[in-house]
C-alpha cells in the first residue's frame, strides 16, 4: 500500500499549496476578504503541514513494526 502514503504526500501538499495561493492572493475575489483569505490560507497551510507529518510519522511506525 505505498501508493496510499505517496497519495496522502500528494493531497497534503496540495493543502500547502492552495494556502499558499490563498494568501499570495491568486484567487481574489469580493466572496472572501482580505482578512478571511488570509486566514483560510493559514489554516490550509497548517493543516497540510500536520498531514505531511502524520503521515511520515507512520511510516516511521510501519517501519518499526515490521
């Protein structure tokens, strides 16, 4: 199943990226804020960062097990 850890990689990264984009301001719009979009793009950029962690933290605990 290591598709599914370079998946869960991708997806995560994707999160940073669209942060990212947020807070550089690529989509702006009257729909969010400029506050709200900054907001957004912290927490998408956070939340990717815990996945990318959570998934390489398991991976350590895969490795171990085995």
């Amino acid at each position: 199943m290591i598709w599914m850890k370079y998946l869960a990689y991708a997806i995560a990264s994707i999160f940073v990226l669209f942060g990212a984009s947020l807070i550089a301001g690529y989509f702006n719009s009257d729909i969010l804020p400029g506050q709200l979009r900054l907001m957004m793009g912290i927490v998408l950029i956070l939340y990717g960062i815990f996945r990318i962690v959570i998934t390489y933290s398991k991976k350590d605990n895969d490795t171990n097990e085995s």
